[in-house]
C-alpha cells in the first residue's frame, strides 16, 4: 500500500525576531539546526522542501548537510504565512486582537497557499512509499496537524511548535492521517528545547 511519511519541522530559532526582519538563525538555531540533521541522517528522504524566508533556507541548508544527494527545493507554499482567515468571534482576545493584524491581502493568500500545500503533500502518493522533508512555519505546522485530526478550523491557533521540533503525518489510501510524532526535540540538549514556545508553554 501506497505511504507517504511527511516530516515537519518549525525552522531553528531566528536572529533578533523583534527586528521584524528576515535575519535569519541566530547562533543556537544553527546549533538546533545541525542536530537535526544528524537526528536525521539517513533517513531516505525524496526531497527537502523549505520556504523562502532566510529563517527557513538556512535550517534546510544545514540540515541538508547531513543528508547527502537528497533534492532540496524552495517552495512558496510552504512559506510563513496566515493558513486560514479564521472568524475571531468567540477567541480569547489576545488571539482576537493577533488575527485583527492581517491585512485583506494576506488573509486572502495565506489561506491559498496552505491549500495548495495541503494539496501537494498531504495526500497519499500514487504509488510506492515516500519520505518528504519540509522546513517550515508554526502556522504550517499547526494547519497540517489541525487537518490530519479533522480537528474545527480554528484549532490551529495555539498550537506552537518548538524551532527544530519533529512532527511526523503518514497518508495512505486506506484511512485517515495517522499522526505519528508531534514536536519531537529528542535530539535537542535541555538549552536548546522551547524556544519559540510562548513564556506559559515553557515546561
């Protein structure tokens, strides 16, 4: 039976990201990023897909590093972007007042994108097993693990990922998505764990 394993990770820790610039990983996301790789060397992947963002190119990079003669393609859909223009009536203000920060634009875009994200790689393949890659976003993440579970729309807000977390989905033809990993940082030390988790998420 056909399988496709999708390997999700949230990009390593960025560089000053109260700058709101794309500034790229900061010194212990290269660190989260290198360890990912060698969690993941050897893994029989088809391809590494990342998003544009300096944040994203760079933790694929490094994680490429281990995982030699494997493809490695930037995607736009799989950029940082705003997964569905959820309706805020009845959410906590604070995520009331972080919806309220999107452009029309953007809540027109994002919700395109991650469709054809969902499209392209959460899905069965035709035929033969297949391990695909993808560096990505919280926002991404969290869409892919809301759609696998068949959980409300809405739920993908607060569901944080750690940066170089491992969140696993299997598709096949004959059931539903199997989430099979969800913000694994085993291969992480203690002083690289829970960054980019809120303050309150910290355990």
């Amino acid at each position: 039976m056909p399988s496709r394993l999708l390997y999700l990770v949230r990009h390593g820790e960025q560089d000053r990201p109260e700058d709101g610039a794309d500034t790229g990983l900061s010194e212990r996301g290269r660190r989260q990023a290198t360890l990912l790789g060698e969690r993941l060397r050897g893994t029989p992947f088809a391809a590494v897909h990342h998003g544009p963002a300096r944040r994203a190119a760079e933790t694929a990079k490094l994680v490429a590093a281990a995982l030699p003669g494997i493809p490695v393609y930037e995607d736009d859909r799989v950029g940082d972007h705003l997964p569905h223009d959820t309706d805020p009536a009845g959410l906590p203000e604070a995520y009331a007042n972080f919806l309220a920060g999107f452009t029309e634009r953007e809540r027109a875009d994002g919700p395109r994108r991650t469709a054809e994200a969902v499209a392209r790689f959460a899905t069965a393949p035709a035929e033969g097993d297949v391990r695909e890659l993808i560096i990505t976003h919280n926002f991404l993440v969290a869409w892919l693990v809301r759609h696998a579970l068949e959980a409300p729309e809405r739920r993908w807000i607060g569901l944080n990922h750690q940066n170089c977390g491992l969140t696993v989905l299997r598709y096949t033809p004959a059931a539903p998505p199997t989430l099979i990993a969800q913000n694994d940082v085993a291969h992480l030390p203690p002083d690289l764990r829970a960054t980019g988790l809120p303050p309150a998420y910290h355990f």
